[in-house]
C-alpha cells in the first residue's frame, strides 16, 4: 500500500510502500520521551518527498541509529535503525490516513540494549 505523510508544519513531507500489519513501541529513554509510534518500512522503499534540508538529525550515545526531525516544527519523523540499518521506524502519528488504534502495537525492549560506557545514557 502507498502511504504519505507530513511533519506538523508541513516542512516536510514522505512517501513509501508497505504493507502495515503492526506498530512499534519502544521503551528506550528516546522513544519515551518522544512517545514514539512506528511503523516498521524498508529503507528503499521510504523517501522524503520534500523538505528534505529542514530535517534535522539527532545521534544519542552510540551515534549509531540517525533520528530524523523536522527543524521548523520540531517533530519527529523517521529514523534509521541501530539494530538494522536497512529499516526505518517512521512516526505513525505523521502518515496521513493512518488509523494507528486499527494496528497492533507490538513493544520492543530498547531500554536493556547496551549503551556505550562513558556515554551519556540518559
Ligand atoms: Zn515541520
């Protein structure tokens, strides 16, 4: 299926194919402080429509994954995985005709994943 979506302001918007069976929810201090929603989708199957230069990019301890947010209205959009960096996790909240209370969410346990010691962990 073909979805799009927009970051608030509008900034910036993307399109990608995927069939969505379920969301994610993660518990690492990121994603819970972001109260993050996402959809699992391919990296070659993801692009950004526009905007591109308004995103912003945010690494946190092992700089490893790259999380994507938009620099006018400060949502955030996509990021590429540390656990697989041919995936994305895209802000269900941000796909436009998305009903997100129609899909399972399925938790992911990124609180226990390793940090990198003399890192802020926060
Ligand atoms: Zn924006």
């Amino acid at each position: 299926m073909h979805y799009t979506g927009t970051c608030h302001c509008g900034a910036v918007a993307f399109a990608f194919e995927a069939e969505l069976n379920e969301l994610v929810r993660c518990d690492c201090s990121l994603c819970a402080k972001r109260n993050a929603l996402m959809a699992t989708v391919p990296k070659d199957r993801f692009r950004i429509a526009r905007g591109e230069q308004a995103l912003r990019l945010y690494r946190w301890n092992s700089g490893v994954a790259l999380h994507y947010f938009c620099g006018t209205c400060g949502i955030y959009v996509c990021h590429q995985r540390r656990s697989n960096p041919a995936l994305l996790s895209v802000n269900a909240c941000c796909i436009g005709g998305l009903d997100a209370e129609s899909l399972p969410v399925r938790r992911v346990d990124g609180r226990s994943m390793s940090t990198v010691a003399g890192q802020t962990k926060l």
